[in-house]
C-alpha cells in the first residue's frame, strides 16, 4: 500500500534557497582567499631566507599576519614615550641584528638583559613574554628573528632599524668573509710560486745537473702532476711510474741541499698558518676573566692580522692594528678597559677562531700537498721536508705554544702564596 502524501511539507522560500547559495559560494571564496593568502606568506618566508632580504620584505609579510596582532604592537608603542619608543627600537633592532648576523648567543644575552631591566620595572608579564621568546630563540633562533623582524616593520620608524641592521650584517659578513678569500688566493699563488721556483731547468741549474738529468727531471715532474689529477686504479698506476721515474734523479749527495731548500720554502709560505695557529691556541686557552677576555680578543686579532704591531694591554689604533676591523677593535679596547664579555660574545670568537684556524690550516694543506708533489716529481723524501706528516689542531687544553717551560737551577725554590 503506498505511503500517504505529506501535504505537511513546506518548499524553502526562493530568498533562503538564494542566501544559502551565498553562503556556501562566500565559505568557497573565503577558503580561496585563505589559500591564497597561505601561499603569498610562504613566498614571503622564503624571501626572507634569501641573502638579499630587505626591510620591505619583512613588512610585505608582516602586513599578511592576523590585523589584531598588529594593532596590538602598534597601539602598545603608541603609549611609550618618545625616549622609551626610541630604546625600544635600539633594543629589538640590536636584538634582530644578532640574530641576522648569526649570532643567536649574543641575541639570548641581550634578551636576558631586556628580560631583567624589564622585571625590575615591575612589568611581569612583559617579562615573562619576553622569557618565552629567549626560549624559542635556543632552539629556533630563526623563528625568532622573524618574530623581531615583524614586530620592528610594525612600528613606525622600524623599516630604517631593519635596513640598519640588515646593512651592518652583510657588512660583517663581508669583512668575515674577506680572510677566507685571501687564504685561498694566497694558497694557489704560493703554489705558483714553488711551481716557478723548483722548475726542473732553474732548481737543476742551482744543483749542478746535468742536462740528461735536467731532462729527467721534466719528465719525471710531468709524470708527477699526471697522477696528482688523476684518480682510483689510474692514480696507483701513474703513480708508480712518477716513483720509478723519479729515482735517481737527483744524486744522493745533492738531496740534502734540494730537501733544504723545499723544506725552506715550506717554512715561508706557511709561516702565516704558524702564527695564526699559535693565536688560536691563545684564543682557546683564554679563561673565563677579565683578564681572559683581553687575551681571547687580542689572539683573535693575531687571527686576523698576524703581522700587527699592537702589543697586549695597550690599546688598538689604525696605527698599529691597520688589518684588523674598527669594530673589533673597540670591543678589545673596551676589553682593556676592564670590560668583560658575556658568555655569547666568548662563543662567538671562539666559534669564529676556529673558522679562521680552519681556513689557514686548508692554506697550509694545499702548500704541503703542492710542495710534496714538487719533492716526490724529483724523489725526494717529504719526511726531511715537512715538520711532522700532517698538523694538529691546538685543544683548550693544549695551548698551541711549544716554549719549553723555563728550568729552575739545583736547588731552588719557587714560593706558591
């Protein structure tokens, strides 16, 4: 029996029918736009991640946060006074520029100097805020960054603190850069140089050989770079026929003579990488004193320019310590001033010592490498040649120096108070 009609039923009013298609097409819309606007923040990150990110790009993005989040920031420094909104961009603008600089040591130091002053005015939960973001920034110094960035671009004035700091970074960058640079054309001219100087026609003369020698000498040397360049099975082979080659080249009785001068031309053109391992050997040793500061910062500038003149104690002047940037040197003269570093400012030389060290002592490698294939072109042994077969780093605990400790004659005493 079929069912009987509902005549109960009532048929939705066009205007509803019409609103409801609205609604559903308005709740479309607002996903597109919502994608849409996901996708122009993930191109703005990524902006930022790029080496020329610029004020304007941290504002673009800033402009896509919640409006209710910037209102916030902008209404909160409307409050200040003009001294206060001016120490608080001096303070998250130098805060930021750690961060950009990579340096998030320094950034939580200066976060945990804001957080105490900040306490101390009383404001707990600015205080608390700020501990939150010190947080982040150990585990995620980047997200920390942007959280600055943002909140910088949102207040007025803070496009021209972005593009300070922003412009200081690169500079330090540039400035950090420039010994790495140096080292390495450096590394490829001294190659060049004991290349020249050891060509089998000049160093065979200066050894009295032979011409049957002298064409021996090319030969072998030819042979020698062949199996440097060459690799795996092939390299064994080439270098087997460089060895036989290479035998009897130069008399017994001139090898002295011809590992001296090789061995000499070592000790030149690595007496850079010398002096700067020693520095680094200071650098790491320096203890946690005022007194450990000034010699952290005095053998970092030795890194930088082995060949100053400035004296430890005595303050650093364009005169003296020409190689070595006008920043540094006012931190070490402030280091002399009795001026103690805080722990990120020590993990930032150090890190950047090692850097240096790392840099010098590839210099050193690719000298020893060409000067060993130099040697071996006329067999020669390299064990007469080089120092030890390969340099070690110096350790915080073993100081780079090797002055033998002084030696107390019989019978004396040294008076520990």
């Amino acid at each position: 029996m079929p069912a009987p009609i509902d005549y109960g039923v009532k048929f939705q009013d066009p205007l509803q029918s019409f609103l409801g298609a609205y609604q559903a097409g308005s709740a479309i819309q607002q996903a597109d736009v919502a994608q849409q606007q996901q996708k122009l923040i993930a191109e703005g990150y990524n902006k930022l991640r790029q080496p020329g990110a610029t004020a304007a790009d941290y504002a673009n993005l800033a402009m896509l946060l919640p409006e209710t989040q910037a209102k916030s920031i902008r209404e909160s420094f409307a409050m200040k006074s003009e001294e206060q909104k001016q120490n608080a961009l001096k303070d998250a603008g130098q805060i930021f520029s750690a961060f950009s600089s990579g340096q998030p040591d320094i950034a939580v130091d200066l976060l945990n100097t804001r957080i105490e002053a900040t306490r101390n005015s009383g404001d707990e939960g600015r205080a608390k805020f700020l501990e939150t973001w010190r947080d982040v920034a150990k585990v995620n110094p980047r997200a920390a960054q942007d959280f600055f960035g943002f909140n910088i671009a949102m207040m007025p004035g803070g496009d021209k603190v972005i593009e300070g700091a922003l412009k200081l970074t690169a500079e330090r960058r540039a400035e950090e850069k420039a010994p790495f640079e140096l080292t390495k054309a450096e590394s490829e001219a001294a190659i060049k140089s004991a290349e020249a100087k050891f060509a089998p026609e000049k160093f065979g003369a200066e050894l009295g050989l032979t011409k049957a020698q002298i064409d021996q000498a090319k030969a072998s040397a030819a042979a020698s770079r062949a199996s440097a360049a060459a690799s795996g099975a092939e390299a064994k082979r080439k270098t087997a026929e460089a060895q036989q080659m290479a035998s009897g080249v130069i008399p017994l009785d001139k090898r002295p003579e011809a590992e001296g001068k090789m061995r000499k031309e070592y000790s030149d053109q690595t007496k850079g990488y010398q002096e700067v391992k020693s520095a680094y050997g200071r650098v790491l040793s320096a203890e946690d004193t005022a007194v450990g500061d000034l010699s952290l910062i005095f053998g970092y500038m030795k890194m930088l320019d082995p060949g100053s003149v400035v004296r430890e104690g005595e303050f650093a002047t364009a005169q003296n310590s020409a190689g070595v940037p006008e920043r540094i040197q006012n931190v070490y003269n402030r280091a002399v001033r009795g001026e103690r570093l805080t722990p990120g400012q020590r993990k930032s030389f150090k890190g950047q010592a090692e850097k240096l060290y790392q840099s010098s002592k590839q210099h050193e490698n690719t000298v020893r490498s060409g000067i060993s294939r130099i040697a071996k072109g006329y067999g020669l042994s390299t064990e007469n040649i080089f120092y030890e077969p390969s340099e070690t780093a110096p350790t915080e605990s073993t100081p780079a120096s090797t002055t033998p400790a002084a030696v107390l004659p019989a019978g004396w005493k040294v008076n520990v108070r």
